[in-house]
C-alpha cells in the first residue's frame, strides 16, 4: 500500500475527528489522556503551574486552568515530566482542549514537545488556541493533527499550554478538557474500506 495513502487517510481521519470535536463535543478515537482539572489535587500533581498559572471555576460547574500574562516571561502549564505521553509516531493522534478569554484579548497557546526515548528534546510546535472574540465568556473547542509533526524518533509527547508576555497580553485566558486521541483503529478502518472501493 503507497505511504501517501496512509497519510492522506490519517489526515482526513484527524481533520474528521477534530471537526466531530469543535462542532458539538464529540471525541472520535481512543481516548489515551484526559483531563479536565475538576480533581484538584491530581492536577496539581499532574502539571506544573508556572508564572502565573492556576486553577479556577469555569463557569459551568467545573474546572478550567488559568493562566495569566507575565511581564518578564512566558506563564505556562506544563505536563509534568513524569506525566509525558509514550507514544508511536506510526500511530496517529490528534489533541483536543478548549480555550476561552474571559475578558478578550490574545489567546493562550498549545505547545507540544517531542522527545526521543532518552528523553532528548527533538522539536516543538506551537499554536494559538482559537476563540472567537464576540463571544468572551464561552469556550472554544479546539483540534489538532500532531503526527505528522512528529520526528521519527519521537517516543514521548509533551503537552505545555503558555501565554505571551503583558507585551503581547494583557487579559488572563483559560484552558479546559484537554484530551489526547488515538486515531488507529479509525485510520485502519477507513484504509480498508479505501481499498475495497480500488477492487
């Protein structure tokens, strides 16, 4: 089987499952981490609360992290080393969170970093999380595709949620439900009904 297909059915299996997500909420694919922060304590033992970082009500009757803008640095959530995703960069996995700024402004930003299996760091990638400034006191679901980022070598994940300096930001933003989501069996599935559609 060409390894463009592999790809080209993985991609449309994330861009599925992350457009099943930002529409109403709904998580394709093995769930392979998840938090939402509504157990304090493990949290607290599961991130590492940075410059600025804290737990707070979300409004809803839950719990959202809270990070608020720095002016020498950068406020970060940080997964804590222990706490690192092992993964396989042939299977595809796709991070779902949400994202609000109560008060507007910047957005807080995903950083992910890939470590090799001596936990050497390989590469980072980092994005805004995406909210809609008419609706302020709403969370934004929020998707993306990691593997193909992925170096090869890649054995562990890390998940770092950050906000830019009061340069930048001026207005605290919020992080909830983050979830990590294994898209195998999905790719699988929609491969094999690929190739039965070539027979």
């Amino acid at each position: 089987r060409p390894a463009a297909d592999d790809t080209f059915v993985k991609t449309e299996c994330a861009r599925a499952a992350a457009g099943a997500w930002v529409a109403d909420g709904t998580v394709v694919g093995r769930t392979v981490f998840a938090e939402d922060f509504s157990d304090r304590s493990s949290a607290l033992a599961r991130w590492r609360f940075d410059r600025g970082a804290s737990l707070c009500a979300d409004g809803r009757g839950g719990v959202a992290a809270r990070i608020v803008p720095q002016a020498a640095t950068y406020a970060q959530l940080t997964l804590a080393e222990d706490r690192w995703l092992r993964v396989d960069v042939d299977h595809p996995l796709a991070v779902l969170w949400e994202a609000r700024t109560p008060q507007g402004g910047l957005p807080p930003s995903l950083r992910l970093d890939y470590y090799d299996a001596g936990r050497r760091h390989l590469r980072a990638h980092q994005m805004l999380s995406v909210v809609d400034p008419t609706e302020l006191g709403v969370f934004h679901r929020n998707g993306f595709f990691v593997t193909p980022d992925m170096p090869r070598r890649t054995a562990f994940l890390r998940l770092q949620f950050n906000h830019a300096k009061t340069d930048l930001a001026r207005e605290a933003g919020e992080i909830a439900h983050v979830r990590v989501v294994d898209l195998t069996a999905l790719s699988a599935t929609a491969l094999k009904a690929r190739e039965k559609v070539r027979r």
